[in-house]
C-alpha cells in the first residue's frame, strides 16, 4: 500500500471508531466527496487539511500520518537513540540486540525511514560482532529497498567492507563498480568517496596495483576538490595503504599521517581506533628500529578497541599486530598470548588472519626450541589458507609459511607452500 493508502485507511478507521459519516467529518470545512476520496487513497490531504481532520477525529496527526502516537514514536526515536549509543560506545552486543528488539516492533512498520535505520544499524552491530555473513544477508536485503541516495552508497560501502573482510574480494568488487556507476557516475560526496575507498581496498586484497594507484589518485583530486574531512581522510589514506604496498614506506607514512590529523579532530571513534592501529602497523614494518615505542602505542591500542564498536576482526587484528611487535622485542610469552586470542577472534579457518596469527606462533614455538609446537602451528596455517580465493595478501602468507617451514627443515613442505603462493600470486 501507498502513503496516501495508509493515511486514507486510518482515517476511515478511526471516523467509524467515533460513529461518524464522511459528510459529519466533512462539514462545514470539506466535502464529503473529499473526504471519500482521501480515505480511499485516491486524493493526498495537505498538512493543514490532514491537522484539521486530526483536530476533528480527536487523535494525533503523527498517528494520522506515520500509524503511531506522538508518544509511541518518541519511544521508537529514543529505543533507536540507545542501540545507536550502545553501538558508538563498543557493546556491540547490546546494540545488536537493541536493535533487533526494535526491529521486531509492529510500531515500526509504517515508519519507512525510522525502520531502514534501524535496519542498517542492525547490520552495523552484526558485523562488528564478527558474523558477516549474517550483516551481508541484512544489507543485501536492505538493498533491494526504495532507498535514499546517501543511504544506498552507505549500504553499498558497508557491503563492499563485509565482502571484504570475508574475503569474498569478486563480490566486494562487484558491489563497489556496480555502484561507483562507470560512466555514469555520481557526483563526488562523502560518502562515494568513502566507498570508492572501501572498492580501492578490495582492489589491492586482490592484488591490482596499478588500478589502485590510479584510483588512490582520482581518490586524491577528488577530495581536494570536496575539501571535506570525511573525503579528505578517506583519500589519504588509501594513498598511504597504496604507497605502503607498493613500496613507496615514507610516502606511505607522510598519506596516513595526514589523515590521521584529520580524523583526530573529526572521526568516530572506531574509525580513529581503526586509523591508529593501521598507522602503527605501517610504522612497525617500515621503522622496525622504533619497536619499543610502537609496541607500547600497541598495548594502548587493545585496549581503545575493546572500548569502541570495533569488529571481532579489528580486536583480532590489533591483538595479532601487538604478537608481531612482541616477538620482534623479544617477548615471546606475550607474542603467543596475543596471537592465540588474534586467532580465536576470527572464524574458524577461511580466514588470513588466522593464518598469519598460526604462523607467528610457530616462530615464537620455534625460536625457543618448541619445535613439535612449532611444527603443528605452521601445518595449521595451510587449514586457514586452503578455504581462501586466490589473492595478494594470500600469496604473501603462503610465502612466509614456506619461509618458516624451510627454517623448520621441512624442504618438501616448503616447495609445496611457495608454488602455493605463485599460484595465488598468478604466476
């Protein structure tokens, strides 16, 4: 049913409701003609002449217009306000289940903006609790409905992510292009930007270089041109993720320093979280002589994760970027600690971040004479890796489990594991 439909339905209800005739509720102000055509969807009323009937039925106009009391929506406005808070403040589990709860009132059906929210909010709580699968069946769903321009580049921008961190890297691709529109693109705004970073992500995973290095600068021109804190921030850091990968360290590090000013100042928290702990990275494998403070800053940032909406795939990354800078300390009881939880965050195997939390762990094993623990912590890798597409970032830890192998003295394990990597390199 149309808005018209619903509006001229709960007018005719609550008309009957009260014992009156369309021409009693018409008269003196309207004619009861109008007043049919109205109630069978046929005509919209205005705002005044939809007051005037509120004002004549004895009920509130928001429940002519939307299906509920004045203070039935402001307890949907403030349930809303909470999950969201909730979300914000990193109880990510509360939120998804506010919102959940919210989601399931028949209050919020008619209320198509309100509702889509809520929705979106929902797949936001699901994926940070670590089921990206079940945030992707959500925004897929939300996808299919009539949605504002800003919210469907967000929806689209959150499914590109989704895809990604799934490493479903075709289909995040697909989602960004298919957006992003070609030829036909959209003006830049912030939230295009944002997602052609998201698309420029997928991009590099997948090991296409050049393409994002002409995007990261398109990416760049275009934020200029904006001169907005969201397009700006997003841009840079990209262009630092782009640089970093292909080799261009203080480059990198000069991109990601500019965007992360810029987020201080302007960010969400979990995006200010997210920033640091990718600029630490970058910092601990382009400066390994700093190690010392960079593992510091690390340990501050477990607990900045744990306090913000950041995914179980964020904790697990920061707590297995805090194992890396661990053992390269020298510190090989807390490098294991940290790289056993980084791998119980992630979902059991198909992940790279279990693979690479696995063969941290059998070098920690190995450099101090563990080596049957050392032995079955590498051989796990190839149960993580084994599920994943072919991309970059497999390739490259196919690679170092070869490397790590051969130090083990398993010659033959190793050949296997570095023709893994050529083939998902595509050599």
């Amino acid at each position: 049913m149309t808005t018209s439909d619903l509006v001229g339905l709960r007018i005719k209800t609550v008309r009957r409701q009260r014992g009156l005739s369309q021409a009693q509720l018409a008269h003196p102000e309207l004619s009861d003609s109008y007043v049919s055509l109205i109630e069978s969807g046929k005509r919209t009323p205005t705002p005044a002449v939809l007051e005037l009937l509120a004002q004549k039925l004895d009920c509130s106009l928001s429940y002519l217009i939307n299906g509920v009391t004045a203070e039935q929506m402001e307890d949907i406005e403030l349930a809303l306000g909470y999950a969201r808070l909730a979300l914000e403040n990193g109880e990510v589990t509360e939120a998804r289940t506010r919102f959940a709860e919210l989601l399931a009132n028949n209050n919020l059906t008619g209320l198509t903006t309100l509702r889509q929210d809520t929705k979106f909010g929902l797949a936001l709580a699901t994926e940070a609790c670590g089921e990206l699968d079940e945030a992707i069946s959500i925004l897929l769903q939300l996808r299919e409905e009539e949605l504002p321009q800003e919210r469907r580049i967000e929806v689209a921008m959150v499914l590109c992510r989704a895809y990604r961190d799934s490493e479903r890297l075709t289909e995040a691709v697909e989602v960004g292009e298919q957006m992003m529109g070609g030829s036909a693109r959209l003006p830049w705004s912030d939230p295009l930007v944002e997602l052609a970073a998201t698309l420029l992500s997928a991009y590099m995973e997948r090991g296409d270089l050049l393409r994002a290095r002409q995007f990261a600068a398109e990416l760049l021109n275009a934020a200029d041109a904006l001169g907005t804190p969201r397009s700006i921030v997003a841009a840079n850091w990209m262009a630092s993720k782009v640089a970093y990968n292909t080799g261009h360290n203080e480059e990198a590090l000069s991109f990601a320093e500019r965007a992360m000013a810029v987020q201080l100042e302007n960010g969400h928290p979990r995006s200010v979280a997210r920033m640091r702990l990718a600029l630490l990275q970058q910092r601990l494998k382009a400066r390994p002589a700093e190690v010392a403070s960079l593992r510091e800053a690390l340990r501050a940032a477990v607990a900045e994760f744990e306090q913000t909406s950041t995914s179980t795939i964020d904790r697990a990354r920061v707590h297995v970027e805090l194992a890396y800078a661990e053992y390269m300390s020298g510190d090989f009881d807390k490098a294991a600690e940290h790289a056993m939880i980084g791998r119980s965050l992630v979902p059991e195997f198909g992940h790279v971040l279990g693979a690479e939390a696995g063969l941290l762990l059998g070098r920690v094993y190995g450099a101090v004479g563990r080596s049957q623990e050392a032995d079955m912590h590498v051989t796990s890798v190839r149960d993580w890796l084994t599920p994943l597409p072919d991309s970059r970032r497999s390739a490259s830890t196919w690679y170092a489990m070869a490397e790590t192998i051969e130090q083990l003295g398993d010659s033959d394990g190793a050949v296997e594991a570095y023709e893994r990597a050529l083939v998902c390199a595509g050599l």
